[in-house]
C-alpha cells in the first residue's frame, strides 16, 4: 500500500521537476536567439572612448581588430550566447559579486554560497521529513528551491532598485544643469548633487566623484558604475559625457536635452504599460484559472481527481497540462513586454 501511494507522488514530483526544466529550457533558447543588449552597449561604449583623430591610430586600431576577428573565428556567437546564458544560471564568482552589487547588497559572494548552501540544506532536512520521497527526488527539489529562490530575491533587488535610480535620473540631470551653470565642475557638481539626492543614485553619483579626485579619468569612472547600475538611460548619460569631451560644447545644454528625452522615455513607457494593462489582466486570469479549478475541485471532491494522481494517464496528463501552462505563460509573459 505504501509503495502504491509512494509511486503517484514520485510521479508527480519527477513530472514537476521536469515542467521546470522544460520552462528554463525555453528560456534558454529564447535568449540565444536575441542579442545581448548589454553586449551592444558595450561595444559602443569602447568605440566611443577607443576613436582617434589621427590616421596612424585608425591603422593600427583597424590591425588589431582583424587580427582579434581571425583569432575569433573559431567560436560562433551561438556558443558565446549560451555561455553568457549559463553563467546567468550558474555564475562566476566576479559576476555573482556584480549581481549583488547591483542589486544594492553589501554581501561578498562566499557569503551568498554559504547561504544558499545553508538553505539547501535546511530544505533537504525539512522535506526528508515532511515528504515521502526518495533521497534523490528529495535533494533535486532541495537543490532546485534552494539555489533558485535566493537568485530570484537578487533579481528582484536588482529590479527594484534600477526602478528607483530610473526615477530619480531626470530630476538629477536637472540638478546637474543648474550647478553647471553656476560655474561648479562637472566633477564637484557630481559631489554636490550626490550629497543632496537620496540613495542609491546619490549613492553612485559621491562614487563618481571621489573616484574621479583619486585620479580614476572620469569617464572610465561613469563606464564602471553604468556597468554596475545596468540602466540604459545612464548608458545615454556616459554616452553624452563622453561625446561632449571628444567634440566639445555646451555640457548644460547637452544635459538639459538628455534629461527632456529620459522624461519623454518614461511618459512612452507608463502609456505602454496603461494601453497593455488589459492583455496583462487577461494574462494572469487565464495563466491562474487551471490552478484555481484545480484547487477548488479538489476542496470539493477529492475523489473527482483520484484518477489523475492514480493512474499512469493520469499522471502524463498532469504533466502535459504543466508544461502547457508555463509554455503559455512564458509566451504571455514575454509579449506583454516592451523594450523601450
């Protein structure tokens, strides 16, 4: 009897484990068909701060980069894609203490492994006790809850935190404008504004500056915490600093224009997001409505189910629905979103 009881739920567990390896699958291969855009902001970054007026720089820059191409044709941008996608899963550990950066965390990354390693193992404990499992259905679903659950906080750390920035950017534009105008340095203005605006864009700004008075070139200052913020408005930003120290010009009036196109950006976005707000809403009613009915039956009658948990059918069912609800919400999800 318990061997008849224990295989249904091993069943379910392994049809679970498997609706979510065939979600992060998807995943996967949806990005290795898009182009990394941090890639691309990268690239032009480096040709703006590598371009040379004189024609012997052009010679040698243009040597170089023909011989980096013959050196690179031997790996495809495929295979480039799937390991920058790997280590998004999986990452070093200079790229886990980036994530945490930029998420706004004082924690180093033995820290972060530790606490995932303490997690695992307080879930395994738990679940060994509470589920009548196998060891390894136990571990997997450990390991799987255990590592995923703190790479999701990050995430929305991260988020969270780039939203914030995002909003306080403009109005900070606008306080740089005006203390250019008064006659103060880029690099002081950057002090000064940085000391008056709230974390954690104030934060990064007072990073700039005394990096900038401990020597570091301003614009190599401005590229590391982009890097770090991860926002492409402040990518516009380093962009019109360091165009505005090749070409010259009117750094006010350079701001001023950058800080009425960020304040456009976000007027377009909140009306994407209000036009998109019916399909989202139908989005999560029809992405919630199996689990409800399934719940509610359940409450029900019990038995009405039985079948499903019972039988080899059954289960094959349950796990074809599964996969079909997560293919279906991660389609949904990624039509709803704009990149703007």
């Amino acid at each position: 009897m318990g061997d008849g009881m224990n295989a249904p739920v091993l069943i379910a567990a392994i049809g679970s484990l498997g609706t979510l390896g065939v979600f992060i699958l998807l995943a996967f291969v949806w990005q290795l068909l898009s182009l990394p855009e941090r890639r691309r902001r990268q690239r032009r970054l480096a040709m703006i701060g590598g371009v040379e007026q004189s024609d012997e720089a052009q010679s040698d820059m243009s040597h170089s980069t023909a011989q980096g191409g013959i050196k690179r044709q031997g790996r495809s941008a495929l295979i480039e894609r799937a390991e920058s996608l790997l280590f998004e899963f999986v990452p070093r550990v200079s790229q886990l203490s980036r994530k945490l950066e930029k998420a706004g965390l004082t924690m180093s990354a033995p820290a972060y492994f530790s606490l995932v390693l303490t997690l695992i193992t307080i879930l395994y404990l738990v679940l060994w006790q509470l589920l009548p499992l196998p060891i390894v259905s136990v571990l997997l679903l450990s390991i799987s809850v255990g590592y995923g659950l703190p790479h999701l906080v990050v995430a929305q750390l991260s988020a969270r935190r780039q939203k914030m920035i995002l909003a306080q950017l403009p109005d900070v534009l606008d306080m740089l404008v005006r203390s250019i105008r008064a006659g103060l340095p880029l690099t002081q203005s950057l002090l000064e504004v940085g000391r008056q605006v709230d974390d954690p864009l104030g934060l990064e700004l007072r990073s700039i500056a005394r990096q900038a008075k401990l020597g570091v070139p301003l614009e190599e200052a401005l590229v590391a915490v982009a890097d770090k913020v991860d926002i492409q408005e402040f990518h516009f930003l380093v962009t019109s600093l360091a165009l505005q120290q090749k070409t010259g010009g009117s750094l006010s009036e350079t701001l001023g224009n950058l800080s009425d196109l960020l304040r456009q950006r976000h007027q377009v976005r909140k009306k994407v997001k209000a036009l998109s707000s019916e399909a989202r809403s139908s989005a999560y009613l029809i992405g919630a409505l199996p689990v409800v009915l399934l719940g509610g039956l359940t409450l029900l009658n019990p038995e009405y189910l039985r079948p499903l948990l019972d039988t080899e059918v059954g289960n094959l069912l349950l796990v074809l629905g599964g996969v079909g609800i997560l293919s279906g919400a991660f389609v949904m999800w990624r039509m709803m979103r704009f990149d703007i």
